[in-house]
C-alpha cells in the first residue's frame, strides 16, 4: 500500500491565499467606510467602546489585506491608503478622534 501526499491547498510554497471574495470584499468595505467617514457628517459621539471596537476592526481589516500578498492589485494600494485614511481622520481633532468621521455637527432638533 502505498501512501498518497496530502493535498496542500496553499501551494507547494506553503503560504495560504487568501480567496478572491473576501480581498475584494475587504477592499470594499475599507474604500466605502473611508468616504463614508470623510463626507458624511457625524452627530453624536458613540460609547468609548464603540470608538474602540470600530478602530480594532479598521486595524483588523488592514492586516488582512496587507497578508493577503496581492500587492500587484490597484484595489490592494488603494484600499490600504484608505485604511491608514481611517486612522489620519480621527487625528483631525477631537470630535473626530471620537467619531471616526471629519465632521461633526449637532444638529437642532
């Protein structure tokens, strides 16, 4: 009986690809939340662990797209700066750090 080699999905290099679906789902949900911050007008301030979670997120989706190893892909670079847009939005100032967005306006009821 003789013994069959495992099928290695990653390759023979052993590094895991990440799939098709979810770089370009990353991609968009980085490039869509970064405009969404920079021209949508925030009204309230969220709960400090609100702000937390969203940046844990930001931060998370970025090192997946940096580990997904296309960096010959335009969605690759332009999502990146749009990740590293979501951390240089929230240092515009202090409405900002705590909404994630560029402006903020407390609207009259």
């Amino acid at each position: 009986m003789t013994v069959q080699p495992a099928n290695n999905p990653a390759g023979p290099a052993g590094k895991k690809k990440v799939p098709d679906w979810l770089f370009y789902l990353i991609g968009v949900i980085l490039v869509g939340n970064f405009l969404y911050r920079l021209f949508v007008t925030a009204s309230e301030y969220p709960p400090r662990s609100a702000q937390v979670l969203t940046m844990l997120i930001d931060a998370a989706m970025i090192v997946a797209l940096a580990g997904s190893g296309r960096t010959g892909h335009p969605l690759y670079w332009v999502a990146i700066i749009a990740g590293v847009g979501l951390f240089a939005i929230r240092l515009h100032g202090d409405a900002s750090w705590w909404t994630g967005h560029w402006n903020y306006n407390i609207y009259a009821r």
